[in-house]
C-alpha cells in the first residue's frame, strides 16, 4: 500500500510552512514505501529543523519479515539520548542478515583487545548469491596484466562495483555506527526507486565499528558522563582517556606501516573486494562535508582519481542541496597530498578514498551549537561559496539524528551516484591500474634495488614486510645485478615498476617533494618514504639492464636469523645499528652486558663503539641462540674479553608516563615496547603526585604531547573532579590500560616539584617531541631558551638532516656522524655558545648562522666544506632552514644527579620513524653511562 505522503506528514508535524518551497524542490519520486508504525513521528521529534531531514531518511520503511533497527533497539537510530554498544550493533547486523536474504555479514578481523570487526554485505539477492562472481571480476579488473581492455569491458558490461563505508574508526565520533545499521536496513527493504535501483547496480559494504574497542569505551563514557548533560559548553570531557588498546585519534593515520588491526582489517576487505572506494565517515565540521582536497595533490596519483573525487563530491553537495539541507560543501578541507589516512587504503590501490565530516556532538543528547569562527581558506564556513552553494546556519540546536540524517543522505547520494555511473567507474578503476602499470612500462624508473644487508637485515625484512603487505611485488635476485646506477650482490630485493600498484611503490620508496611554490597547509605529515624513514637505501634504477635480472618472487615475510659462531666463552655482538639491540637486552635479563665505548678489532673483524661483549656466564650460548633466531641477530665467539674501555648495561626500571590529558604519542611508544617484548611500567599523572618515582623507575619517559606546558602540567579541568576512569560492572571496559579515582588535575605544581626532584636524586628523564616543552620551556632546567625566528621554522612531518656533536656519546651508536630524523612542527632551541656542549645531536650538519663566520667550533667551514654539507631537507618541505640548522636536536642536560634527554622530535612516531629508534634505545641501554657522563659547558 502507498502510503499518504511522507512529505506532508513531515512537514505536518513541524508544522513549518515555510519548508514546503525547499521540499517542493527535492528531485526524488515519491516513495512507494509504507513506513514502519511510529518511525515519521519518532525522527521528527528527533529532529531540531526540518530543514535537517528530508523524504529520503524521515521515515523507516516498514517490513514484515526482516528486523528493523528499531525493533531490535527498541528505539529509532540515532534517538536522542541513546548510543549503541558494539555488541548491540554487531547483534543487529547479524539480526539483519538472518531476517534478509540481501544480507551478509563476515568477520574481516579482530581488534587489538579482541573484538570482532564484521563486514556486512547489502545488496540485490542476485548479488548475494553471486558475490564469488563479482569478487573474481573485481579482481580481474584490478590487475590489468591479466586482463584486456576487451576483457575488462566484457567484464564491466556484465558486473557491478562495491562500495565500502566504514563507520566508527574515532570513537567519539558517535553518529556513523547508529547511521550504518539504518542504511543497511533501508537498503535491504526499501522499495524506493532509487534505493531499488542501488541494489541493483551496486554491492554495499559496512564496516559499523572500525575501532570496537573505542566504541565501547566511548558508549560507556557517555552513560557515565555526558547523559543527560545539555550544557555543551561546559560538558566534562566528551571522551575517555583511551578509544584503542595503544592508540586515540592517530588510527587514522596508519594506511601505510598498518600497525592496527582496524587498518589491517580494512586493508583485508579491500583486497578481497576491490570497491570502488572506501568510505571514511567523520564528525567534526558543519553540517556536511564531503573531502577531497584543496591541492596540491600527490603527482604519483592516477589523476582520473581526482576528478572522480570531485565528481562525487559535487554530486553529493547538489543532492543534499537540492533536497534543502543546508551547510554541505567540499573542497577547502585537507591538501590531497598526503594518503595516509584509513580511506587511503583505496586511494593507494586504485580505488577512490573519500569521507565526510558531519557535524557531531560527541554526546547523544541534543544541544545549542554554534559553528563559530572558522575560516578555512580564508573564508567564514557560514559565507556561500562556489563549493558550498547554501551554507549553514551560525547557531542551531543539534541532535544526533541530525547528524545520522546529514550522514545517511549523503551516503544515498554517493550510493545513487555509484549506480548511476557504475560503468564508468568500474572501467575507471581498471583504467588507474592500467595506466600505472604502463607507467613502470614505459616511463621511468624501471625499478628499485634494495640490499639485503644494510646493517639491519632485519629492518631491510620489515620494509620489505610491509610492502608485501601492501602487495606490492618483491623479487629478489637470484644473481649479483650490475646497471648503470650501481652493482648490487645477490638476494638483493628488486620491486620492478611493472605492476598495477606502480604508483603506490614508487610514493612509498620515493622522497616526497612537496612542492615549494604553494602556500597550502598540509593537512598532516609530507614525508613517509620508507627507506628515508627505515634508514634504508632503496636506488632507483633506469637502465633497462634491470629488466634481464632473474627474480624470485618473494611470496612470504623474509625471515631473518642470525648466527652464534664459535664456542665462546666470551661473545661480541658489533653495532651495526640494529634495532632490535633493546629487544635483545630485555630477553638477556639477568645477563650481563658490556657496552664499548671505543672501536677495537678482533681478527680481521672491526667492533665499534656501542658494539657488545658479554663476558663468560652459565647457559648464555644457549640464551643467545634463542636471541639470535628471533631477533637476526649475529654473535661471535671470543676466547677472552677483549681490553678495551666499555661499561655495563643494565636493563633500567622504564616508566612510561600517561597524561590523562593525551595519551596519544605515548601510546605508540606502548605499542612499539610490547610488540618489541621491553618491559616498562605506566606511570599516571596520580603516581607523579604521589612522589617517590625513583623507588619505582629509573628513567621516565615523558611522551610527545599535543598539549602546551601549562596543559601538560595541569591535566583535565579540575572542575569535573573526581572523574573516574575504572573499570566496573557497568563500565567494563574502562579502568583500561590504565587506571584511575580521578582522570583531572594533571600532576600540578607538586608533580613538577616531584620530577625534579627525581631527576635531582640521580633519575633520568627523558622527553620527546613537544613532551620537552615541559623541562625546556616550565623551568626545570635553565640553560635553554627559544631560538630567535622559531616562528618561521616549518617542518610538518618532514625527514630532516641532523649530525652528533659529540662521537664518544652513547645515543650516537649505532650512527655515522650524519644522519637523519623525522621532525614535526616543534619548538626549536637555543643554547648559549659556552652550553653547546649539551647538544648531543643537532640539527643539519653546519654550525648556527651566528657562529659559522667565526673560528672555534672546528673552525669556519672552508667553501669545499660548505659545499659537502648534505641539504638539510630530506624528504617532505622545509622552511626556515637558516633558523634551524645548528640548534639542538637532542640536549643532555646534567641536573642534580641525574639527567634531562630532551629530544626535538618524536623518535618513535606512529611506528615509522624506524631509523630513529636506536637514539632512544642508546639512551635506555646506557643510561647509567649516560648519566656518569660529565659534558655540558664548552670551556
Ligand atoms: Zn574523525
């Protein structure tokens, strides 16, 4: 039966008048669809303007058969006040796909704490049936080697694209894991023409939570805290502490070392399925935008990519406008050059990545919002524009269901448009990976070469791990490769061009260079390569001698074993700058360790400084055996221990601490520390107040933070204390990783007095990135300032060129006297000239501006010397280099009886700065050498 007329009703209920010219204008035919009993009455209530809701999406369409969201929840999706947990979205999905035959569901992984993460599959039931068919045909057109342009359009005229939307990756991001599970369900009953007409010509995949572990969390942070509260402006903090086991709003910078499980679990689906896009649903900006980006945009895209993210944009943006929403637009969000986020995940493997940010409250209650002042590019969000023809109003009130209103139509309208032209973008898919592939055919480089030994055979096996995981193809040569650009051994690894993820290769083994002439804001980091940042050559190669090299294809992870040669009973391990020395440390326990402080040669065999001798000890053979086979590592036997200046190294008592304010970059340190099996303690804001740290650890680590110093000492408002963070019988999964009475209040005033006062009675603290601000900046040591010109300096995620100032210190084995780092937009440094003997590491590898014209310091560098100095810039952008190079990069700072490492950068960031680990292992493995060191004032 048809029912009277959503729109009347709708606009019945608000009784707006004034709604009926926007909804006269709205293009879709009348639906045919008799709506499920209450559900027109339930959205308008939970609606706050009509102009936020449209025939599309005010109503659920009834059915006899297959269970609606709102009868399984009891509720509308999206209801005021109401947040589902992950079992009740996962239950619901497993409900829908049991009561409809247009649905599946499947596991595509498991989160970092165990949760499953489902798939759900919607479509005709044809397509159900068929879903191998339309797999293998995806496939086919996602590898052109195999497949003709002939076969592809035979291909294309018989199938149909998947779509992927992938909801709830930011926990506090609510709306996305309510929307999916009553899109699923309209797509599955509806008989709207042009919901009938998706099913028809498109696969719908749903990942509804992305980050399981977040979701719950947050679900019950919001039982706990924020129901009920309407005050927005002064709500406790809209989010717990932790969303994943290790990581907060940074999983969704993971596409390319996919260090999660929420990437790997996508990554998984997308090489199975081959969509069209992924889909990233955000909350943040208002009422809807829908990203692609402003420019510059990568050159080593398939440009066919950028108009199709335009075009869908632009689609969208008329529909919703169309329909008489206002605040939809695109464009000035992002650069488009970066393609590291979770949609990326397409983007890279010749699919489109796109997302949305709608606007969220966090909070499932309705509040006053006001869209406020910003103006990205320049401009007021609620002034009109060429890319948002009807902008959003200043002050509002907002309800969830808004927000899954805004959501769940442009979703209908990136699905209509995708079977509008699924034709056109199938052929384009193939079309991107053709074009790449004839890309590493005809232009050039040909390939990369990449040698096995580098010092680290077992990096060299990580990288090449992760590109196999991008499935980029590895082979390795069978024989010693001689061109033009080099002569390489055997076992070299080789990725010829000649492949569909061309583009992708060559964007992760290639510096980027952002270009100079733009003065677009990257949105995030400009520099990922992998080899800049594994500290790994990788040459390119153009002589086409390259093409004869016989190659095995590497199908699986390389494994790196090492050696124990000879009886002992001493052994040497050298320092080749391997990072897995703190992981074989930790598994050496009880051992002792002696560390070298000066080269010294056995045989024919050259040990360097930080290379290891470990005296005669029962059962060590055996123990390093098992050392050696996990962790590539190779030790020699020696009869007796070699003279030579070395000191022990003794495992320290690590803790990590955890502001409640940002657990963020610490959280990859955990990350990075458990995979690795370092033992460490977490030390909470709590514990510093308490005092008394240096009963507990020896050395702190005080993370890169987001956080200015004044954040970083006071913590979370006060005024919302006491703010438990526990794990209960209601809020099971809080209380985790680490618990707390109360979450506010940050260490204060008496926990600064605490962390000087351990670091004065012999600790060592050590501070990265921004977390340095807190020593340098608050006070606790005194003897560095800001450089003058800081604000000019500019480096938003870009490898930079750094050198040791001083060979004999610790923190520099492993390295040659220059190297380079990953560095953020951080403060930058200065010390006085008679201090610079506090700088460990510095950065570039010429004396500051201020002293290069003078004598001392080595003396003014001769033109040839000037000339030989590397740039500073590795990969990524750079600015402000005259006021950079020269300052601190790393600073040991004596205090009391202990010490301050203040580190510049991050050297464990987002695990893919792996080059740079070993500057924060060196400091861990000698820390007692460190600390007896007595440099400081230059005489
Ligand atoms: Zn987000």
């Amino acid at each position: 039966m048809r029912h009277p007329s959503i729109r009347l009703l709708v606009i019945g209920l608000f009784g707006f008048l004034a709604a009926l010219p926007l909804l006269a204008q709205a293009q879709s035919p009348y639906s045919p669809d008799e709506p499920e009993a209450g559900s027109v009455e339930a959205i308008a209530k939970a609606v706050t303007d009509p102009r936020f809701t449209n025939p599309w999406v005010a109503y659920v369409p009834g059915s006899e058969t297959v269970t609606s969201p709102s009868k399984y929840l009891k509720h509308i999706a999206g209801a005021p006040g109401e947040l589902s947990s992950v079992a009740s979205i996962q239950g619901y999905f497993r409900e829908l796909a049991r009561t409809s035959p247009r649905v599946m569901v499947e596991t595509i992984g498991k989160s970092d704490e165990g949760r499953d993460i489902l798939l759900a599959i919607v479509s005709d039931e044809a397509s159900i049936r068929g879903l191998a068919e339309l797999k293998s045909a995806m496939a086919a057109l996602a590898d052109p080697r195999l497949t003709s342009p002939e076969r592809a359009e035979e291909i294309i005229a018989s199938s149909k694209p998947f779509y992927f939307l992938n909801a709830g990756l930011h926990s506090s991001e609510s709306g996305s894991c309510e929307m999916v599970m009553e899109l699923a369900y309209r797509l599955a009953v509806s008989d709207h023409p042009m919901v009938q007409n998706i099913r028809r010509n498109v696969v719908v995949l749903i990942n509804p939570v992305s980050e399981p572990d977040g979701r719950d969390r947050f679900v019950e942070w919001f039982y706990r805290y924020l129901k009920g509260k309407t005050d927005y402006e002064n709500l406790p903090p809209i989010s717990p502490p932790y969303w994943g086991r290790y990581v907060f709003h940074d999983n969704n910078r993971d596409t390319h070392q996919a260090a999660l499980e929420t990437t790997r679990a996508v990554r998984k689906a997308y090489f199975e399925y081959h969509p069209v896009a992924i889909h990233d649903l955000h909350e943040s900006i208002a009422l809807l935008l829908t990203w692609n980006g402003t420019g510059p945009f990568n050159p080593n895209l398939e440009p066919i990519v950028i108009s199709e993210m335009f075009d869908m944009s632009f689609a969208e943006v008329r529909s919703l406008t169309a329909l008489g929403m206002p605040g939809v637009w695109t464009w000035a969000f992002g650069e488009g050059y970066g393609h590291h986020y979770m949609e990326s995940v397409a983007t890279n493997h010749n699919g489109i990545g796109r997302g949305y940010e709608t606007f969220g409250n966090a909070t499932a209650e309705t509040v006053d919002r006001e869209v406020g002042e910003w103006r990205p590019q320049g401009r007021p969000v609620t002034r009109q524009e060429w890319y948002r023809p009807l902008p959003p109003p200043n002050k509002f009130k907002w309800s969830l269901r808004d927000n899954v209103n805004y959501m769940q139509t442009g979703c209908l309208a990136a699905l209509n448009f995708v079977a509008l032209n699924s034709g056109d973008l199938l052929r384009d898919f193939y079309r991107k990976g053709y074009d790449s592939w004839q890309k590493g055919v005809t232009g050039k480089p040909l390939a990369f070469v990449i040698p096995e030994d580098q010092g680290d055979r077992r990096r060299v096996a990580q990288m090449i791990g992760l590109l196999l995981g991008q499935r980029i193809e590895v082979g390795r040569a069978a024989q010693p490769i001689s061109v033009k650009e080099g002569k390489f051994p055997s076992g070299s690894f080789v990725v010829r061009l000649d492949q569909p993820y061309r583009n992708y290769a060559l964007d992760l083994l290639a510096p980027q260079k952002f270009p100079k002439d733009t003065d677009a804001q990257p949105y995030d980091d400009i520099s990922w390569a992998f080899p800049v940042h594994f500290g790994l050559s990788a040459t390119p190669v153009e002589d086409a001698e390259i093409r004869k090299a016989q190659l095995e294809p590497v199908t699986a992870p390389v494994k790196v074993t090492g050696r124990v040669s000879g009886p002992g009973p001493v052994f040497l391990l050298k320092d080749t700058g391997q990072e897995s020395l703190l992981a074989a440390r930790a598994r050496l326990g009880a051992f002792k360790v002696e560390i070298v402080e000066r080269t010294f040669k056995v045989g024919a065999s050259e040990f360097p400084a930080g290379s290891w001798i470990l005296p005669p000890q029962d059962g060590l053979a055996v123990k390093l055996g098992e050392i050696s086979s996990e962790l590539g590592l190779d030790f020699m036997s020696a009869g007796t221990v070699p003279n030579v200046p070395r000191h022990e190294s003794r495992l320290p008592r690590l803790g990590l601490w955890h502001p409640w304010a940002d657990t963020q970059m610490i959280g990859w340190v955990r990350l990075v520390f458990d995979r690795q099996g370092i033992p460490y303690t977490i030390v909470r804001d709590d514990d510093i107040r308490a005092g008394g740290l240096s009963d507990r650890v020896d050395i702190l680590i005080h993370g890169d933070t987001e956080e200015d110093v004044k954040g970083q000492v006071h913590g979370l408002d006060r005024k919302f204390s006491p703010l438990a963070y526990t794990k209960t019988a209601e809020f099971p999964s809080h209380g985790s990783p680490a618990a707390s009475d109360d979450i506010t209040g940050g260490i204060g005033w008496s926990g600064m007095v605490n962390l000087q006062r351990f670091v004065e009675d012999g600790g060592m603290l050590i501070t990265l990135g921004n977390g340095s601000a807190l020593p340098l900046d608050g006070g606790m040591v005194s003897r560095v300032r800001r450089a003058r010109g800081e604000g000019g300096v500019w480096t938003p995620g870009v490898e930079v060129t750094a050198s040791f100032l001083q060979p004999q210190h610790p923190i520099g084995y492993g390295y040659t006297g220059t190297t380079s780092v990953f560095r953020s937009s951080y403060p930058v440094y200065n010390v006085r000239r008679v201090d610079r003997g506090l700088i460990v590491l510095q950065w570039g590898s010429r004396p500051p501006r201020e002293l290069r014209d003078e004598e001392g310091e080595g003396g003014k560098p001769s033109q040839e010397q000037e000339a030989k100095a590397p740039p500073l810039l590795v990969s990524g952008g750079i600015k402000g280099e005259e006021v950079l190079e020269g300052r601190p990069a790393i600073l040991d700072i004596p205090a009391g009886k202990g010490r301050v490492l203040a580190y510049n950068f991050n050297p464990v960031y987002r695990e893919l700065n792996h080059s740079d680990y070993r500057l924060l292992w060196n400091a861990l493995l000698n820390w007692e050498a460190v600390r007896g060191r007595t440099n400081g004032r230059v005489p």
